[in-house]
C-alpha cells in the first residue's frame, strides 16, 4: 500500500569460517607488527582477540556497547600516556591494529566483514613502515593470503572445505597478480618523498651515538642486524687495521663520555704514508656522522670533515647512503699539538680518586717517558686479571675505580674509557674514539660486512712526534676482538654464533638482502628516471612512465582475457550424460530443436517411443531433481542418472 515502508532485505547469515578467516587476518596483523607495539598492548589485543573468537562460537552476536566504548576509550588513552600523542608512525600503527581488534566486537554482517577484510590490508602494511627486508615484504604478502581466503568465504554456493584449502584460491590470485605488481613497481612514477611525514621515534640500533658510558653498548654487541657493507679498491685491509671512526669524545663528566662538534673548525693536520680507496653502503641510522675508515683524507660529496677527521652528512642518514672516499691507513695524524691540549687533558673532580692515584704514579715512575706508561696501562690490562664480558657487573659513582680494582670485567667501552681516564691522569693528551672495528670478508660478494655486533671504542694517545696514535686497550685483554671479530672475542657467551655453517648460511644470505636492498629498497626515482637508459633514453619523465605503464597493463589484461576465453570450462557430467542421450534419440531421427528445453524434448521423444516413455519420463525426472532442486547434488545420484542414460536403448519410432 502506498506509504508503508518497503521491508528490509534479509541479513545473510555470517558464517562461522568467514568469521574465523577474518580472526585469523586480524591475528596475522597483530604478530607482524608485534616488535613495534609494546608489550602489553600485544598482550591486551590477543587477549581481546581470543575472547571475542570463543564468544561468537558461543553464540554468535555483537559485543554490547557497554563494553565496546570502554575499551576504545582506554586504547585512545593509553596510546597518548605511552607516545605522547596519537600521530607518527608508531602511535599511528597501535591506534589503526588496536581499533581493526576492537572492530570485531561488532562484526556480524558480510558488510562489517567486507570493511574488516579492507582495514586489515592496510594496518598491514604498516609493518612496511618499519622494515622494508625482503622478509619481511614476503611476510606481509603473505598476510594477504587470510585476507582475500574471507572474502571468498562471503561467495554463496561455497562448497564446504579444510581451513587450508580455503587459502589456496588466494594464493593463485597473489601469483597471478605478481606480474602487474611487478610492472606497477617499476613504472609507477615514484614520489621525491614518502606518503607519511610525522617523525618516528629514533630507534637507531647502529651504536653511532654522540655519548659513551659504560654499559651503553650491550644491546648492540648481541645486534645481529647489518650497519654497512664497504667495497675496497683492490685488496681489503688486514684486520687489525679494519677500524672505523665516527665519533672522537674529548667531554668526559665521571660517568659518560660526549663528543663536541667544532662546526667551523678545519681539520688537523694528516701526513699519509699509505692510503687506500673504498666505498660505503651504510644503513639508516638517523644521524649525521658516516663512518669512515682510520683516518679519512677527506669528505665524500654532501659531507664535510670536521677538526678530528669525523666526517658529518649535511643531513641525518635516514635512508641507506653510499659514498665514496679514501682513507690513511699509515699516518701521522697533527704530529704538532694544538695550542689548547687542555681539553684533552680534562677530568672531573672528585671522582676516580684511585684510578687518578694510579696515573699519577706511572709519572712519577717514568718520567717523560710517554710510551712507557702507555705500555704500563697495556700490561696492566693483559696481566691484572681482567675479563672480557658482555654481562659485566654494575659500576657505582666511581664507575673507573670500581672497573679496574673491584669488578675488573667488561668490554670494549669500559677498557677504553678506564685507559682513557689513566692517561689523562698521567698527564698525557689522550680521547676515545667510537665506531666499528672488524667485520665479516664475504668471498663470495667481494665486501666487509659491517653488523651492529661489530660497534667498538678505542682509545687515541698524543704522543710526540708522532701525533694522535691508536690504542686499543681491549685487545689487550682480548687480542681475538680485533684479529677475528666481536663473536670471536665473547668466546662461550656466543659459542653458537661462531659455527661454520651458521657463518657459511649469514654469508650467503647477506649477499641476497644485499642484492634486495640495492636492487629493490634503493629503487627511486633519480634510477627510475635512468630505466631506459641502455635503450638509448637518457632521461625517462612521466609521460614516457605512464605510456609504458598503459602499454603493459593493456598487455597483461588482453593475456589475461584470452586465458580466461580459452580455458576449459568445468566438467559437468550432468550436462555429458544428456548430451549423450541425445545422441542415441538422433540415431531415431529425435533431434533436439534449438531453444528447446530439456523437459519439453524428452516429453516429445516420449510420445515418439511410447515402448519407452516410462524410461524416459524417468530420466527427465531425475534430470530436472539433479539441475534445479539443490545446488550441488550428490555425487550418487549423478552417477546412477549417468548409468540410466549409459543402459537406455532407443526403440522403434511411431509414426
């Protein structure tokens, strides 16, 4: 009746395998981005997870909002006390992961499950915000796989299969979808910078940090991750001479070390002996300082050299840099004292008491004799019953005194800064220096593998006439630091890291996330801009981009449409078997009018054989049941129609 509202269409019921496929989705989302979220936050989601998973088993209904405004309330407000606000990359990824959890409370139509399916694409590629290995691109790919396996299960008419059955749909779609995606990769104009700008926190793991105190290197000497890889013109250098420096600290309060950028100073003088050509692939690290190998001669472009040979970008390294310099490997490095040696010289008061007690014995003792009391500190570190140990004792105020006559264990931070605050003590010039020392040498890619384990500090000493000479007070204690690496020199602590086929299996792995990063990671769009360069284009703008990338997806469309025209359709054994019963009533001259339905033929052959109308009223019968009165018949009764039709014989025709 006119005025009376139209009824609303029925809900389609949520199945439970689509409802499962989309926990699952969620689920996946959730361990992806576990490493970025805290702790409690990963356990808080999977707990509301698995609970609203058993509730809906339970009985299937929506969370009441007496329980859903809470929660997303508390969310909001955890995420602001724990980030400070709910913008940037990290505080962005908890807030979107917290609230496609939360969104299942409320999911019980195909359109809430349709937007589920949709937010869970895209809270997964924020672990891409945070790492970009070829690992774990092929884990978020993968991640997609759950994804389109629910929207599948939303299809009508889905055939009942196992829960890994159901992905494998999907996979072929992701297989199928590569070639495109391959295409869109390398054509797609490309953005001068990324999507998202809000800063995230700096979570550089690379050790290049402008302080030093002891202790502040544990975490990066158990870092497995890769700092940079450094190529050399010609042969590498032995390993003792593998150090690189990045920050020189001359600043020391009692407890850390600092270094102090003199911007507009010009470098100290260097008389280089022998020299050697590199070049450097550094990851991100997110400051400013490049390593460099002892002693650098000069700054590559778009750096400059600082007073103490450090070597600072003009901007923070937030993507991997390469660059290329030369360095001295045999020197004299300001073989004339500057006119303010002080600061070399400087210490707190009222700290170390004992330790400066030590130093100032060792003056006494050999008098102007500078490379003896060097070699009085060296003897004290090999002979006194020091141990090197990446799990030391805690160190109190006196942290120097407490290293070198209680404790007497550490690494390479304390034995730098213990040397460091003795020769200042004796009243010679002498600084630490933090950066790498050793590496991996990967036969198989020609380069040093420099991981975040191999963060090292050493010690630099003026000594007369021959200027700042290097000190390595660890090797000292541990000559295995330097002549075979960090793992080497924790001995048992990191037994299982030195295995030949752990160190055969990271070699030849690096070369692939090596190959990865240069060949994918570092794609932009000054290389994409020199794409059709071996064809003779030296310059490929956007146009020639887009024209190429309609080309190509014309191309794959029309390979992908003739595929799909000339692929076998499904065999359909119904259709088969009365197709060969229309063979057998052709032979009768019983032939079937085209546009004529099955029914209305086998009525007419029928009258035609009335000796056989009760066979072939039969047939048509079960015909019509098997086509229309189920969407899948029973593998049983197709078989026994097949049969009916297999023994039928055709009798005379009446005319």
């Amino acid at each position: 009746m006119i005025g009376r509202k139209p009824p609303k269409p029925a809900q389609v019921a949520l199945t439970q395998r689509a409802f499962d496929l989309l926990c699952l989705s969620a689920t996946f989302v959730l361990a992806v981005n576990a490493s970025h979220l805290p702790w409690w936050l990963n356990a808080a989601l999977a707990v509301i997870l698995g609970g609203r998973w058993w509730q809906r088993r339970r009985r299937p209904g929506r969370v009441p909002q007496a329980i859903k405004l809470p929660l997303l309330t508390l969310l909001t407000l955890a995420i602001i006390a724990y980030y400070g606000n709910l913008f940037g990359r990290a505080p962005g990824t908890a807030l979107g992961i917290g609230l496609l959890v939360l969104k299942l409370l409320e999911t019980e139509t195909l359109r809430d499950v349709r937007v589920g399916v949709g937010f869970a694409c895209f809270t997964l590629m924020t672990a891409l915000l945070f790492d970009q290995g070829m690992v774990s691109t092929l884990v978020v790919a993968l991640g997609l796989v759950p994804a389109l396996a629910t929207l599948r299960a939303l299809e009508p008419a889905q055939a009942p299969s196992g829960m890994a059955r159901s992905f494998m749909p999907a996979l072929g779609l992701l297989a199928a979808a590569l070639p495109l995606a391959l295409l869109a990769f390398v054509l797609v104009p490309r953005l001068g910078s990324p999507l998202w700008g809000a800063p995230g926190r700096d979570q550089a793991r690379t050790g290049l940090s402008d302080r030093m105190s002891p202790g502040a290197f544990t975490e990066l000497l158990t870092d497995d991750h890769p700092a940079m890889r450094v190529t050399f013109d010609g042969e590498p250098p032995p390993p003792d001479q593998r150090y690189f420096r990045a920050f020189v600290m001359s600043r020391y309060d009692g407890v850390s070390w600092s270094y102090a950028d003199v911007a507009h100073a010009a470098p100290v003088p260097l008389e280089v002996e022998q020299a050697i050509g590199y070049r450097i692939s550094l990851l991100p690290t997110h400051r400013r300082v490049l390593p460099t190998l002892d002693v650098p001669i000069d700054a590559p472009a778009g750096a400059v050299m600082r007073r103490d040979h450090v070597v600072v970008a003009g901007r923070p390294v937030d993507d991997a840099l390469n660059y290329a310099l030369s360095s001295a490997t045999r020197y004299r490095l300001e073989p004339q004292l500057d006119a303010r040696p002080q600061r070399w010289l400087q210490l707190p008061a009222r700290f170390n008491p004992r330790t400066l007690t030590l130093g100032q014995s060792w003056r006494e003792r050999h008098g102007s004799d500078d490379a003896a009391i060097v070699r009085e500190a060296l003897a004290l570190f090999h002979d006194g019953g020091f141990r090197y140990t990446l799990a030391p004792a805690p160190l109190g105020r006196d942290a120097m005194d407490d290293f070198l006559f209680d404790t007497r264990e550490g690494y390479c931070e304390h034995y730098s800064s213990a040397f460091t605050v003795l020769m200042r003590a004796a009243g010679i010039p002498a600084r630490v220096v933090t950066g790498y020392q050793g590496g991996y040498w990967n036969k198989l890619g020609n380069y040093l593998l420099v991981r975040n384990s191999d963060a090292h500090a050493w010690s630099e000493v003026w000594l007369a006439d021959r200027g700042w000479v290097r000190v390595d007070p660890t090797a000292a204690v541990r000559p295995e630091r330097v002549s075979l690496g960090a793992a080497a020199a924790a001995g048992d602590q990191l037994d299982w890291y030195r295995r030949d086929w752990l160190q055969q299996f990271r070699n030849r792995w690096d070369i692939v996330n090596r190959w990865w990063d240069q060949g994918v990671v570092a794609f932009d769009a000054l290389r994409q801009r020199g794409l059709l360069t071996p064809f003779g284009i030296r310059d490929t703008d956007t146009r020639t981009l887009g024209v190429l990338l309609a080309i190509g997806s014309s191309l794959f469309i029309a390979i992908g449409l003739a595929w799909a025209l000339r692929r076998r359709q499904p065999r359909d054994p119904l259709r088969e078997a009365l197709r060969t019963l229309e063979r057998k009533l052709a032979r009768q001259r019983i032939v079937r009018r085209t546009g004529e339905g099955p029914q209305h033929y086998l009525s007419r052959a029928a009258r035609a054989l009335p000796t056989q109308r009760s066979q072939l009223t039969e047939l048509m019968q079960q015909y019509l049941e098997l086509c229309y009165a189920s969407d899948e018949p029973a593998p049983e009764s197709v078989h026994a129609f097949r049969r009916a039709v297999r023994d039928f014989r055709v009798g005379n025709v009446v005319k």
